[in-house]
C-alpha cells in the first residue's frame, strides 16, 4: 500500500512537473520570440547563429528552472491548501464508517485554502451531529422495546405456568386467562403504535385533507368510550361550538382525540371529571381536553410527548409511552399546535389548536 502511495505521488509529481515546462516553455518561448522580433526591427540588430544559440540555451535553463520552481510551489500549496484539508476529511470519514459518529473536523482557516472545503467541513459536522442523534435514538428506541416488552411477556409467562396447575379454581382460570388477554393486548397496542409512528416519522403516511365538522368528530370519539365513564362513574362536560369546520385528515385527527380521551379515562379516578371542550376563534378551533387525575410536573410535561416516557411509574403498566409522541407527531404534520397544563393531584388539560376554515 505504500510503495503505490508513493509511485502514484513520483507520477504525480512528474507529470506537474511537465505540465509545468511545457505551459513555461510556450510562454517564454512566445515572450522571447516577441522581444527579439520587436528588438531587431527597432535597432535594426542582426544577430547571429552563436547568438541564437546561446539564447537558446539560457531559455532553456531558464524554462527547467521556472518549472521547477512552479512545481515545488504548487506542491507547498496543495499540501496546505488542498492535501492536508482532504486527508482529515478522509480520516474523519473513515471513523464515521467504523461507528464513531462523536467525530467532528475542526474548522479550517478560510485564508488561502478554498471556501468550498470550509463549506465541506461544515456540511460534514452538521452530518455526523445528526447521525450521532439517530444512533441516539436508535440506541434508546431498542432498549425502551425491549423494557417494555418485559413487563407483558413476564405477565403472560407467570399466567401462563399458573395455568398449567392440575387442581386450578374456575374463578383463577378466568382471572390468570385474562391477565394474559390484557397482556398480549398491551403488545398488540404497543405493535400497532411504533408502526404507526415509524410511518408518520417517515413521511409514509399523507395527509388526505377534507372538509368535516370538528364538533361532530369529537363527539362520535367520546362516545366511543361510554362504557368506560360508565364503569368508572366519571362525570362528562362538554362545550363544543357548533359549526366548527376544518380541512384536514379525519382519519389522522381522531388518532389525536382517541389517544387524549384514553389518557383522560385512563387516569381520572372514579367519580372524577373529564371535560372537552371545542372553541372557535377567527382563525383557529381550539379543542382542550381536561381531567381530575393524578397531574403531572412541569418536568415531566416538558417530556410527556418524547417517545415511551412515562412519567408517573405508578400507571407504567397502563400504557407504553408512545400514544402521546404519536399525538405530537400527528398535530405536526398536520400543522398543529399542542401544549399541556399540569400539576400534581389537580389533574391535566391538553389543548391542541388548529386552523379552521
């Protein structure tokens, strides 16, 4: 590997070298020829062969001489300028294949060397920074998967070996069958909510806008959770505007509202409240969503929407963390906002903002 380094850098430096005498030689040679015709037919001087000849030859160790100098300078400033730039680069790049996405090349000094390679560096960085957060999340994603998926899996496995006893009471069957149910329903939801995750963060999932009434929307999803207020005694107040209209992705938008509907029934207590409520502004509809649960801190509501933060461990087996970075993800795309007041025993509001027609 060397000795090739070094035969290409001999070659290299021949063939500059010649390319050198050649561009010397034609412009001295053009230089020379001007001067003489100019210097003869103003002083009428008629020179001869010995003169010619010793002309020629100080031109010619003038050429060899220039060309060596050309070539020994522009090896200088390649090696500053260009050779030295592109081997860090290269080094750099060698490291980021390896795994090492903490590197980063230090900024070069912009006098003498080409802006473009500064321009380089910095698309680099901004690169390798960005890989490095990928690598980040990607390392986070796979251990929150797989802590997650303990709980369950232990749940169905525990259930499971208890219901392999002979001499088992019909009442534990139902309830060790159930806990398995509940079990492989909480992956099945956790399955279900990564892919549609991965989608949206990939751009797989288009919004396909249309006309509808937000009102009648959430309407039919709180219904959709009668049973639960139901069973819990939870009290429901609603205040929705009428003939609030959006042009957006019905189908994305209810992911919003059945996700922040769980959560509230989730963690109201029984005999709390749960209050949505729909107000229209000249440009927007406003749509909060509002329980008497257990709250949160102002530290862990600036996590709430960070994929499988949970920040409340004595719900950790009622959810996995993902419905809410799916909320955040969707309000995104559908050019939204969302934001969440909360304190500790007083409960939460959601409130998501969107342009209305």
């Amino acid at each position: 590997m060397k000795q090739t380094d070094l035969s290409h850098k001999i070659f290299r430096g021949i063939f500059n070298y010649l390319l050198f005498f050649l561009l010397v030689a034609f412009l001295v040679t053009c230089s020379t020829m001007l001067f003489v015709s100019t210097l003869t037919d103003t002083l009428q001087i008629e020179l001869t062969e010995e003169n010619v000849n010793v002309a020629a030859k100080l031109t010619f160790f003038n050429v060899v001489l220039l060309s060596v100098l050309f070539t020994v300078i522009d090896a200088v400033r390649r090696k500053f300028t260009t050779e030295r730039i592109t081997k860090r680069i290269a080094e750099a790049a060698k490291k980021v294949v390896q795994g090492d996405f903490s590197v980063r090349i230090a900024l070069v000094s912009r006098l003498g060397a080409d802006e473009k390679f500064a321009e380089i560096i910095d698309c680099f960085n901004a690169m390798t920074e960005e890989l490095a957060g990928v690598e980040t999340l990607r390392t986070d994603f796979i251990a929150n998967v797989s802590h997650e998926m303990k709980t369950p899996l232990a749940v169905i496995q525990n259930y499971g070996t208890l219901l392999q006893a002979p001499d088992l009471e019909e009442e534990k069957r139902i309830e060790y069958a159930k806990g398995i149910t509940d079990g492989s329903r909480r992956l099945a939801d956790m399955m279900t909510n990564i892919l549609k995750l991965n989608r949206l963060e990939k751009q797989q999932i288009y919004p396909k806008t249309e006309e509808y009434d937000l009102g009648e929307q959430l309407c039919e999803c709180l219904l959709g959770y009668e049973n639960v207020w139901e069973k819990k005694d939870i009290e429901i107040e609603t205040e929705i505007a009428e003939g609030v209209k959006v042009n957006t992705d019905s189908e994305l938008l209810s992911l919003v509202w059945n996700n922040l509907f769980s959560n509230a029934f989730k963690f109201t207590p029984e005999g709390g409240k749960v209050s949505v409520i729909l107000e229209a502004t000249e440009h927007h509809a406003i749509v909060t969503v509002k329980d008497t649960g257990c709250g949160m801190t102002s530290e862990v509501g600036t996590h709430i929407f960070e994929k499988f933060y949970q920040g409340d461990t004595s719900h950790a087996t009622q959810g996995n963390g993902l419905g809410l970075a799916l909320v955040k993800r969707v309000v995104d795309i559908l050019h939204g906002e969302i934001s969440v007041e909360s304190s500790p025993g007083k409960g939460s509001a959601f409130t998501v903002r969107f342009r209305r027609i």
